[in-house]
C-alpha cells in the first residue's frame, strides 16, 4: 500500500510538473509574440522615417554619379525612382538636363552599334562555316540588326534616320545569304541523317524547297513526326516547301507548303518602312 501511495503521489507530481511547463510554454511564447510585434513596429517606424529623409535631390547626385561612371543604366533607375517618389521634382530643369545628357548618350550608342553592323554586314559570309550551330548563329545576327533597327526608331527620328542605311544594308544581305544558307543547313542535315539513311537536298534557283528522300517516308506518320521536328528550323532558314520522297522515283508524294518570309523582309513594321 505503501508503494502504491508513493507511486499516485509521483503521478500527481508528473501531471503538476507538466502543467505548469505548459503554462511556461504559452507565456514564453506571448512574449515572444509581445516583441516581435515591437521589433515589427520600430523597424516600420525606422523604415518610415529613413523613407521620409530621402530627398530628390540626394537621388539626383546619385544617378550623376552614376553618369560619370558611364553606368547609364542604373542613372535611369535613379531617375524613375524620382519620377515615382517625387512627380513635381521630375519637371524641374537640373532633372530634365540629366534626362537629355542620358538620351544623347544613349543615342551616340546607337550611332556606334549601327556603324559596327553595316561594317560586319559587309564583310558577312558564310564560305567556311563548318559546324551547325555557327549557322544558326549567322542566322541569329540578322535579328540582331533588326533589333537595333527597331531600338533606333524607338530612340528618335534622328536615329531611325541614321539606322536606314543598316535597313539596306541588311535587306540585300539577307536576299543574297539565305539561299547560300539553306544549301549549307541542308548539307549538315544530310550528314545528320545519314545514319537513319536519309539523303537530303535543296531545289528551286533559291535553293529554298528542300527534299527528304528514305526509306522511312514509306509512312505518313514517320513524314508528320520529321516534318514537325524540323518546320520550325526550316521556317527559320526561309524555305518554302518540304518534300518527303521514300525512293527518289517517286512520283507521287508527300510535301508541305511553308509560310516562311520572303528573303529580305524584315519584321513587323519594319517592312513598311522605304
């Protein structure tokens, strides 16, 4: 009896002990809460007050120091961040000079960048390309130059009027490299597929129908699953239609029409520009 007395006492004291540890706990816990509310509330107040000390004009010594350091880039940041914190600030004349120094020299960047394209567009060539992906890249740089064609207009008339001769320059590469272009794209097609015994040529004066011809062809649905693997590379390159021969005899066969752009045109409104 004794023994059990001793043992209902030290179960009485584990439940005591535990409650009590329970009621640590939830205090420990409020007061936890009590001051991460605090902290909450003084860093708020801090960022408040730091966001209330900034003045536009400290910005703007910033994004000139920005300008001497040749970053144009984050000089405009700092601009927009007056634009947004400080409308009536932005209208001031030390604001707007800035905004033209950025602009002209924003715009000397776009003289230089045109310059070095019509130079490189002259000495463009495709002769000794030997591997795939330094097509692609040929390619891939006619965008490029249309890109600084568009970015040129969307800086100003001046230097939309500037970029035209990069316009020229770029329509008549592009007329005249595509088709050597798509003869080079089909020869490493050809060598890619050879181990699946597939031949592939180019027809037509431009060089822009090329044919599948193997014995894989024999099934549409092998005809789909290549054709559909390779259009978009094939649009890319300009090529107007895709034939799929099994045999090369063959008469009677599969082919897709692509609707690819002209050589020397160029995109969106662009074209429309003489």
């Amino acid at each position: 009896m004794a023994k059990e007395k001793e043992d209902k006492k030290r179960g009485s004291m584990s439940t005591f002990e535990v409650g009590i540890g329970l009621i640590g706990l939830v205090v420990f816990m409020s007061a936890i809460k009590i001051y991460d509310n605090y902290q909450s509330g003084v860093f708020s107040e801090q960022k408040e007050k730091v966001e209330e000390e900034i003045k536009p004009e400290d910005v703007l010594v910033q994004a000139k120091t920005y300008l001497n350091e040749n970053s144009v880039e984050s000089a405009e940041q700092k601009l927009t961040e007056i634009r947004n914190k400080f409308p009536d600030f932005a209208s001031q004349k030390e604001f707007t000079s800035i905004e033209v120094k950025i602009d002209s020299i924003k715009g000397e960047k776009i003289k230089r960048d045109v310059d070095i394209a019509v130079k490189e567009l002259k000495s463009f060539s495709v002769d000794y390309v030997s591997d795939i992906e330094v097509l692609n890249r040929k390619v891939n740089n006619f965008g490029d130059y249309e890109n600084l064609i568009y970015k040129a207009y969307a800086h100003s008339d001046e230097m939309g009027k500037y970029s035209r001769k990069l316009m020229v320059q770029l329509r008549n590469a592009q007329s005249k490299y595509y088709p050597q272009m798509r003869r080079k794209y089909a020869g490493f097609l050809r060598k890619m597929y050879w181990i699946d015994d597939i031949d592939v040529k180019v027809l037509g004066s431009r060089a822009d129908r090329i044919q599948f011809i193997g014995g894989t062809f024999a099934s549409n649905r092998n005809i789909n699953t290549y054709y559909e693997a390779t259009v978009h590379m094939l649009k890319k390159y300009r090529y107007k239609r895709a034939d799929y021969k099994w045999i090369p005899s063959e008469s009677e066969y599969t082919y897709y029409k692509i609707d690819s752009q002209s050589d020397s045109h160029l995109s969106g409104s662009l074209e429309y520009i003489k």
